[in-house]
C-alpha cells in the first residue's frame, strides 16, 4: 500500500515528510501508533480498459 | 501515555548491562547517506540514566504551595569509561560538532532484557582522567525528536550486535521514537 506522509516522520533512516512511501499493514499500524499523519495513495489500475473511441463505433 | 507502576519484586536489579553503543546521525535524526558504522564505546564502570524536570514551587503569602510549574527537561546518559586507550580518547575529539544515535541496554529487569534507544543527542566532547586511576567521564544530552522515529530491525539489531562480544537476541522488531519524545525504553522476555 502507497501512502502519501503528511508530518514529519522518519522512516528507517529518511526524512520522508510530503513523499509517497511503501508500507506493509503492519508498518501503517506503526505509523499510525506514532500519530503520524498521513494519507493512502490511490493507487492506478495496472491495466486499464481501453476507451471506446469514435472508430470502434 | 498511560502508565501502570505496581508492587513487583522482580522489578529490583541493582546491576546494569554495561553497554553503551553509538552511531552518527544527522541532526535531526536521519542516517547519513553513507551509513556511519555502531561504535560500542567500552566497557563501563558506573551509568546514570536521567530524565530529569527541576520545578519551582509558587507559594502564596500564607506560605502554602498554590501551583508547581516545570523547568526545563534534561535528558541524559552519564557514565565512567573504563578505558583509556587512544581509540576511547579520541571520543572526545571526534565527536565535536556531531549527533549521535545512541543505545543502552540496561541488564535483565523482571525476567526481560531493558535496552534503551536515544534517537539523537550530542556527547560532550571532553575527557579527564586521573592517574592513578585511569577511568574518564562520559556524557550524552538528547535532543526533543521533531519528527517520529521508524529504526529499521536490521538497523536495531546491527546496533545490539555490534562491537566485541555479539549478545543473545533481544529486541528484533522495529523501534519507534514518538515526535516530542527523547527516547524509548524496550522491554524483551529473555528466550
């Protein structure tokens, strides 16, 4: 899961306040236990269904 | 943060675990680049773990104690060194104009093993030793975290494990620091 760090917080050695990071379930139960504030990234679908265009119809 | 004191008789030790470990860091907290190596700074005579708030006591003219308000809050490791080797003196030098991570484990309390994680302070860069004798001072001053603190498990563990005499297995999770907090105490049942 992505998520987007919102105050200040040092994640395994690096300043990440405003950057996207990484974190497994458990590292956001961590997060989460340091009253970090943070949002969770929406992340793309990997595959997205192609737009019908003008052509197709 | 709630706390929970209690009648416990397992919590006596008068011993400590006689060991302090250190690591540069940046001075708010984060790894250098290039990770700085875990320097265990020697075998210890005596350590003093301070958290210490003086207060001032506000009386009225009848003389009785109307509001207690807190000073300032010192936190600290204090120490002898054993040693006086080159390497163990040059502390003083070196560590001028840096922070530093700082570790302490304190024995086995209760039936678990007591280490303390410091996520940034300086040392004071100072050393006296009397001869006869042959011990120096040591001190460390924490500094308040303005961002919370993640240390990696394979960065708490290289820190446990570093230096002479590799210990049994205490704390392998990840340690977590509180923005505004100083440090964190971790408790480990002995395997």
């Amino acid at each position: 899961m992505k998520i987007l760090i919102k105050s200040g917080y040092i994640h395994y050695g690096y300043q990440v306040k405003d950057k996207e990071i990484s974190v497994t379930q458990e590292e956001i139960e961590m997060i989460q236990s340091l009253n970090v504030k943070y949002e969770i990234v929406k992340e793309e679908p990997k595959y997205k269904r192609k737009e019908k265009s003008e052509d197709d119809i | 943060m709630a706390f929970t004191p209690a009648k416990d008789k397992g919590g006596f030790n008068p011993k400590g675990g006689a060991i302090i470990r250190i690591k540069e860091v940046n001075d708010d907290g984060t790894d250098f680049t290039t990770a700085s190596s875990v320097y265990d700074i020697g075998y210890l005579q005596e350590t003093t773990i301070l958290d210490n708030t003086p207060t001032t006591e506000f009386k009225d003219e009848a003389g009785d104690t109307v509001q207690t308000i807190e000073g300032d809050r010192s936190v600290t490791v204090q120490g002898v060194l054993m040693q006086r080797d080159k390497a163990t003196l040059d502390i003083a030098k070196e560590c001028r104009g840096k922070f530093y991570f700082l570790y302490k484990y304190n024995g086995i309390v209760n039936g678990k093993h007591q280490e303390m994680f410091y996520g940034c302070g300086k040392i004071y860069p100072s050393f006296e030793v009397k001869l006869q004798g042959g011990t120096t001072p040591f001190k460390f001053t924490a500094t308040k975290l303005n961002s919370a603190i993640s240390i990696a498990a394979t960065i708490a563990t290289a820190v446990i494990t570093a230096g002479a005499g590799a210990l049994e297995t205490r704390q392998t999770a990840t340690i977590t620091i509180a923005a505004g907090d100083y440090y964190t105490i971790v408790e480990t049942t002995v395997a």
